[in-house]
C-alpha cells in the first residue's frame, strides 16, 4: 500500500493532542477527577450518571455510522473546531447545574458534538500526519498527549476548586461547593471553545497522497471495510480496552471509599495517574512501531488482568499505601496501554487510507458501546449498600472484559502474522 511521506510539521500533532482531549473534558474528564464532589453537587448517584452516559452512548452509537464517512468526505480541521466550540457551548448550560432530566438531554447533545463531527475526523487526521512507518508513535503522542492534555485541565481544575473553597474542604457546605465547581465547569469551557479557534485557524489541510477529497459516501465502501477479518476483532478489542478506561472512573471512588482521602486528595491521585499517560504513550508507541501494534495490546490485556484481580480480592486496604500505588500504576500502564494502540493497529491491518474514517466509523459503533452500558453497568455494582464490595464486584468485572480483549488480541496478532508476506 503506497502511501505519502510523512511531512507534517510537528505542532499539526500538538494541536491534534490538545483538541483530542479537550473535546472530552466537559463530559467525562471533569467527573473523572472530581467524582465525588461531581455526584453532591447535582445531587445523583453512580446509577444516575451511568444513565447520562448511556444517553451519550445511544447518540454517539448512530453518530460513529454516520460521522465516520463524514470524515472521509470533509476537511478535519473543519469538523473538529465546529465540535470544540459546539461542545463549549454545553458547558455553559452544565455549568447553571440543570435538573437530572435536562442533565440527560446535555449529554446527548455531547454525544453528537464529540462523535459525529469530530471522533473520526481526530483518527483520520492522526493517522495520516503518522504516515506507513510511525503508526505507533502518532497514535502514542496522541493519546499520551491527550493524557497530559487532560492531567493540565485537571490540575486546573483541582487548583480553581480549591482557590473558591474559602473554607476546609471536609467543612466545606453544599452550596460552596457548587460555587467553586462552577467556576471549573466555566474555564474548562472558555478553554475548549478557545482551541476550537486555534484547531480551524491553524490545524491545516491533511491529506495523503493516496486521497483526494471525496465527494459521496457509498454503501459499497462499507462493504469493503466489512470483508476484512481484522475490522471484526478490532471491534472487539476495542469494546474490551474501552470498558477497561471507563473504569478508571471509579480510581478515585476507590481511594476516597478505601484508602480514606478527602475529595481534594482524591482528584489529585486522579489527576496523577493523567500524567502517566503520556509517558505510556510515547514508550508503548516507540516499542510498537519496533515490533507489531497488537503483539503490545496483548501485554497491555494481561496487565490490567492481573491488577484488577489484585483490586478485586480485596487485599488492599486504607494501611497498603504502597501496594495501592504500585497496583494502581499497574492498571493504568495496561489500560493506558490498550486505549494507546488500538488504532494504531489500521496499518497492521492493511486498511486503505481511504477507508480510515469509515472504518473508524464501523469499528467504533460496536468498540464504543461501553459508552451505553458501562456507565449504568458500574453504577449499580458500585451503589451497592456495601461500598468496598461494589468496588471489588467493578474490578472483576473489569479483568472479564480484558480476558476477553486478550483473546481477541492474540487472534488479531496470529491472523496479521500470517498475512505479512
């Protein structure tokens, strides 16, 4: 497969890396890092925004089949900064702290902002600035970026938290809470829509040499994606690592419920592990590129095994500070690892450069549907009466599905290595 040179310059990446995760921050990263004080102060539960997430999910699911062709046909950088500002403009009705019912509906309306106009159009343009020779570092730099990216806005967020909490956090009422979390939700939005601007002005036009703009989406390039046996796994894998990070959600449950913090040192704990993925990325995709993309994504599956099972036998308790932080990184560097190189693997795969984004697209609509059923799905395990039980049931939970991501990774890998001539 002939495909262009590579000569992209270096901040097409950088933009890609800070625009990829901005697009993220209002609906998921904040109450990532902040999950805790995020459920007091909208009053709902672990279930409760599950069901947000499933909403998110059921319009992503339609947007990835109808986004992933979009892209092939519409500049990225058009696609993405509509996304950032469309995005930011929810923050600003996320940040009045609408009722549960209109909270639902906002996480719809970012299920079609994140998804349609901008999942694909991300991927595509990412894999073209990585070229036939550098998938692994493209796609490392990306989402290591984007983990940094991600532990700025909430090393941000922890300081602008704790500069409008005028008191100590643990007597800290309700209503001050709300307050200075507001005034998070407001700058992360000013941030995301100012990114948008930087992504339209300054991102560029990127294009292979094997592409030239298209001007319909046909039925027949689905079916071309279709025929090839990796797209199936792929779908797979990518269902299995996504569960895994959707449930570093629950990282800062576990070291509140557990380990006994404050809600403070909770999302700095959070916020840490965001720094490593950076440094995952970059050295996971410096070692595919080396070696095969899929031979990476079975150690990455047999990591998070073993941690989540450490997790889920209840071992580790509130006088285990260094067992916790070792179990901790573990998991991270395995579910890092996965989210890393999954798309990588689309050169491994010998997928036409000009079905990136309506494979992207296809793969997506299965890959992402933890979107749908992982939010309610730990939810329940984790609103259970006896909260280190729930804890415990989630990591099991969470080692099943990365059994299954190992198969499916070690089928992916045997399957390539036969096909290279």
């Amino acid at each position: 497969m002939k495909q262009h040179k590579r000569t992209s310059p270096a901040y097409i990446i950088l933009l890609l890396i800070l625009a990829g995760e901005a697009v993220f921050i209002l609906p998921f990263v904040l109450q990532r890092i902040f999950r805790p004080t995020f459920l007091d102060v909208f009053n709902i539960n672990n279930e409760d925004i599950g069901y947000c997430f499933s909403v998110y999910g059921l319009v992503a699911f339609f947007s990835y089949l109808f986004g992933g062709p979009l892209a092939d046909k519409f500049k990225p950088k058009n696609l993405m900064a509509a996304a950032l500002i469309l995005t930011a403009l929810g923050g600003l009705y996320y940040a009045t702290y609408p009722e549960y019912t209109y909270l639902k509906v906002l996480y719809g309306y970012w299920g079609f902002t994140t998804i349609f106009l901008f999942w694909a159009a991300m991927i595509k343009a990412t894999r073209i600035w990585g070229g036939k020779e550098k998938q692994g570092i493209a796609f490392g730099f990306l989402d290591g970026g984007r983990g940094l990216v991600a532990a700025l806005f909430g090393s941000l967020g922890v300081f602008v938290f704790s500069f409008f909490i005028e008191t100590d956090i643990s007597e800290a009422t309700l209503i001050e809470r709300q307050h200075a979390f507001k005034y998070v939700i407001l700058i992360s939005s000013g941030l995301v829509a100012l990114i948008g601007v930087l992504v339209y002005f300054f991102l560029g036009s990127l294009q292979s040499d094997e592409e030239t703009e298209k001007n319909t989406i046909t039925i027949s390039d689905i079916k071309n994606v279709l025929k090839y046996k990796t797209v199936w796994l792929l779908m797979l894998i990518i269902l299995c690592a996504y569960t895994g990070y959707k449930a570093t959600d629950i990282f800062t449950l576990y070291t509140k419920n557990v380990m006994n913090y404050d809600d403070i040192a909770s999302a700095k704990v959070g916020t840490s592990l965001l720094y490593l993925r950076p440094i995952i990325g970059v050295t996971i995709g410096f070692l595919a590129d080396r070696t095969k993309a899929s031979l990476w994504l079975i150690i990455g599956f047999i990591l998070a095994i073993l941690s989540s099972l450490i997790f889920a036998s209840g071992i580790i308790n509130d006088g285990d500070t260094i067992l916790f932080f070792i179990n901790i990184i573990a998991i991270a560097i395995g579910v890092y690892s996965c989210r890393v190189l999954y798309f990588a693997t689309l050169e491994e795969a010998n997928i036409p450069i000009t079905l990136t984004g309506t494979t992207v697209g296809l793969v997506s609509i299965i890959g992402y549907t933890p979107d749908i059923f992982s939010g309610p799905m730990f939810g329940i395990l984790l609103d259970n009466e006896n909260k280190i039980l729930g804890l415990q049931n989630a990591f099991m939970v969470l080692a099943l599905f990365s059994c299954v991501g190992l198969i499916a990774s070690y089928i992916f890998y045997r399957h390539t290595k036969q096909a290279t001539p």
